[in-house]
C-alpha cells in the first residue's frame, strides 16, 4: 500500500507536506533520521505514521507535560487509544498499572528525567520499542548541558533500549546546534532531513519604545484594535501578572489570564483548555506556555521582553499562524531589556565563590575515608545554588564518580583538578550563551530585512514573505487586516460558569 493511502486511511489526509514523506520513508527502510521542520507543520507525523506501520511500540520523549498530554489528547481524538503518557500527573497506582501493562500502548510519551528510572527502562526494553522518537531534539543541546542534563543520558538509553531506530526532530537547528545533537547521540548514525524552518505567512515588526509604561501602552491600544487569539511573553513571573491585571483593566471586553511555572497545575490545564477553546482571548505567559498548545488560529505573538537566544524566538512566534493565515510577531524593546537575558544566563551557572565552597565540604567528606551522604537540600541553601544549578554541578560530580547516588566517594582524590576543569566549563557554556544572545541582539538592531536575518543561520535557501514581510521592508500595524474566526463566543455558557465555581479563576485579575 502506498504511504498515501495509509495517510488518508489513518489521518484522513490526502498529501503530505514538504518534508513528511522523505523522512517517513526513511524510516520505515529502518533509518536514523535528524529531520528539522517548522512549528506547527506536523513534525508529529513524522513518527505517529510509522509507528503504526511498525511492530512493537514507540517511544516518545518530550520535553514538557503539557506537549505529552497534548499529543495523547489529540492521538485518542483520531481514535487512537493505545497512547499513554508516564508522567507527574499520574499517581502513583495509575503508574504501576501502566508499567504493567506497557506492551498493550502503541505510543508511550516520556520525559528524559523519568527514563532514568531504571525498573522503568529495563521494563520498556522488554517489550522492544521500534521506534524512539526525540521531540524537540534542540533540547538536547539548548537544555543538556544546563538545567536539564538527563538529555545528554538519552544515548545510553537507546543503547539499554536495544538501539531501536532513532527519530530526532526538530524545528530550530542551527548546523552547530545539528552537530551537538549528532555528538551527543554518538551510538547513533543519522541519516539528515534539513529542511527550510521559516514561515511566510508571518510578518516581523520590532518596535523601540523609552518606558515599560510605553509598552503597557501598546498592548491595550493592540488588543483594542485587533480582537485576535493573542500570546504575550514576559521573562518574569510577576510581569505576566502585572500586565495580565492591567489588560483587564483596560480592555473589558477581553477575556485575559496569565500563565507560568508558580500557578497551581490545576489553574493551568483550565487556561490551557480555555485558550484552546477560544474562552480565553489573550494569555500574559512565560515560556512555560505554548510547546504544548497547537491553537492553530494565534494572529498575535508579542514579545514584552526578550528572550535570551534566537531559537527561541523561533519556537515561540511559531505559535502563530499554524493554520498558514497571515499573522504577525511584534518584540518591544525598551533600554533596560538588554540587561535581563544577561541576567537570566548567569542565574544558570553557580558563582566560582560557591563552586569552591562546595568543593572543600566535599572533599572534608571524603577525608573521613566513609562514603559520607550529602543533603542537596543544605548544599543549595549553604552555598546559595538555585534547584538548576545543583543539578547542573551534579551531574558533573557524577560524570566525575565524585558522588554517587548523593554520597561521595571516598575514593577520589584529584579534586582540585576536577574543580578547575568544571570552572572552565562554566566559562565556556557562558560564553556560547552570550554570543547566542548577541545573535538576537543583533536580529533587534538590524538594518536589513528581518526574515532574512533571523533564518540566515538555519537554512542556505533565501526566505520569501507570503503576505507582508518585515518593518525595514515597510510593514506596518496599520495595514494588517486579519482573519477573525468565531471567537469568544462561549465564555458564558453554563460549562465555563461551572468550572468558575469549582475551580475558582477570575480571569480580571489573571
């Protein structure tokens, strides 16, 4: 049967986009692939039409709870069942029954934290995954070598796994960003799919103001003009709060809720849902919201402040526009901006003060000639480390066999050396962060065409506006016209009103 016609038996689609079909082949001839595609052109069929067509399960890892269950939501909406997610949400009976029964799921959705639980390793390595699907690959290398370093483990993984053929996908890669993917998962030989990731029905304006009271400003002047689903990012949990409340304020007319990391898990499956479903209007969110979110009709990505690298800003105007309309992407950019990207890459790195401190207690325990247990809970209050940057410093100490399941080993004795290559490690990492940011920096304060700019470093092939292209190229605010589904109409039916009084949620107020 010809790939075609699976798609439309399975998905009920006539033809492939550009790029799905080559990889799927390439993976069904039993392939590695490294495949990039842009947000929102359906990366998930890549692996969701072969898995089926193959024997034995697939094994996802995604990077954020809210993309997993949203993928199993959307698996089971086209009927198919066989998809489970093995995550926090879960408790702790509901996971026991899946580890059980893991041979009756055709899609098994994971984080790479929790495949470094070994009873749940040697357990998926018996029913033989087929397939071992890498969402979002950049993470390996954006997120791996910081606060997420269980990503740099997944080549040890696969190996446990039997070396199943190996999916890794992607939609911000930049060629170094392509070979640390490759360097990190060196059991595995890939075969590349590197397709073009710009996206031509979005249009770029970069607007300059003196104030946060300029930007505040501009939001409420834009939602009053404009009655489209809108994304508002914020590097700052509070901001999103404060401007969520001032919308409110300002715009009646709005339905508006903030969104990040600190609101209750509950609160942020109803704002989700809701924004989904077109009850919520604007969303004042963090970059916690959004990889999880497929709302194919956003017209508006707003940037109140700036991200801290260009994949970034890739990934999140992708939000935008998935069902091709034209939709735009508006960064405001007051002076002190520059300043908070700086300042969130330092916050991921321990200071040399606390690493050298947290070095000599080590190495105190280590004397004492008995494998000594450390408290990670006292190490981050002594030596002032946030939850990121324990983790960071821990890994490292167990690559370095310096501790081992939070007891050090007595045994080592090189510690000023090893203190002295992590040192310059961390220097390392900083610099590569801050020249991304520069990048972006450089992106803000172009004098050229912004599409050009911004996909310059991820494909060879010149990107081509499908509407209006940029604000150098002389578009404008004022000549966007855009396409307004039915929207807002169901904030007073008796289901919202409900779930307002079981779970209460004012949305003036965020």
């Amino acid at each position: 049967m010809q790939l075609e016609q699976e798609l439309s038996n399975r998905f009920g689609f006539n033809s492939f986009r550009q790029g799905q079909k080559e990889i799927i082949m390439d993976v069904l001839a039993g392939n590695n692939v490294l495949a990039t595609l842009p947000t929102g052109v359906g990366k998930s069929l890549c692996f969701q039409l072969p898995g089926l067509m193959m024997d034995g399960p697939v094994v996802v890892v995604t990077p954020l709870i809210s993309l997993m269950e949203d993928q199993v939501k959307e698996l089971k909406m086209k009927g198919f069942k066989n998809a489970v997610a093995v995550n926090s949400f879960n408790t702790i009976e509901e996971r026991k029954q899946i580890i059980q029964t893991l041979a009756t799921y055709k899609f098994i959705y994971l984080s790479p934290e929790i495949l470094q639980n070994n009873f749940l390793v040697t357990e998926l390595a018996l029913i033989k995954p087929a397939l071992f699907v890498i969402d979002e690959a950049h993470c390996i290398s954006q997120w791996g070598h910081e606060f997420r370093p269980a990503y740099l483990k997944l080549n040890t993984i696969i190996k446990l796994l039997g070396s199943p053929i190996t999916l890794a996908l992607t939609a911000t890669a930049t060629p170094e960003v392509q070979q640390d993917i490759i360097n990190q998962l060196t059991g595995v030989k890939f075969k590349c799919h590197i397709y073009p990731i710009d996206r031509p029905n979005l249009s770029f304006i970069v607007k300059k103001v003196k104030h946060t009271a300029d930007k505040d400003k501009q939001i409420v002047e834009l939602c009053n003009s404009f009655h489209v689903p809108t994304m508002i990012y914020f590097s700052s949990k509070r901001e999103t709060e404060r401007v969520c409340n001032h919308l409110a304020q300002h715009c009646p007319q709005l339905n508006v809720a903030f969104y990040h990391g600190d609101v209750p898990t509950t609160e942020r499956i109803l704002i989700q849902e809701q924004f989904m479903n077109n009850q919520l209007d604007t969303i004042c969110c963090t970059s916690a919201f959004g990889m999880g979110i497929n709302k194919q009709d956003v017209r508006l990505v707003i940037h109140y402040h700036l991200p801290v690298q260009i994949e970034s800003f890739i990934q999140e105007v992708g939000r935008a526009g998935r069902d091709q309309l034209h939709s735009v992407s508006l960064t405001l950019v007051a002076p002190y901006d520059y300043s908070i990207p700086k300042h969130l890459i330092e916050s991921e790195f321990p200071s040399n003060a606390g690493l050298t401190g947290l070095f000599n207690d080590l190495l105190e325990l280590a004397n004492q000639k008995a494998e000594g247990e450390i408290n990670p809970a006292e190490i981050m209050n002594k030596w002032n480390l946030s939850e990121v940057q324990w983790r960071f410093v821990k890994n490292y100490l167990e690559k370095k066999q310096i501790i081992n399941d939070n007891k050090v080993n007595s045994n080592t004795t090189n510690y000023s050396q090893i203190l002295k290559y992590l040192t310059e490690k961390i220097a390392i990492r900083k610099r590569h962060k801050f020249k991304q940011l520069e990048r972006f920096f450089s992106w803000i304060n172009t004098d050229a065409c912004r599409r050009i700019q911004l996909y310059q470093p991820f494909q060879s092939t010149k990107p081509l506006a499908q509407f209006s292209c940029c604000d150098y190229c002389g578009f404008a605010l004022n000549q966007w016209a855009p396409v307004v589904s039915q929207y807002g109409v169901s904030t007073s039916s008796w289901q919202i009103k409900l779930t307002n009084i079981l779970l209460p949620f004012d949305t003036e107020s965020g």
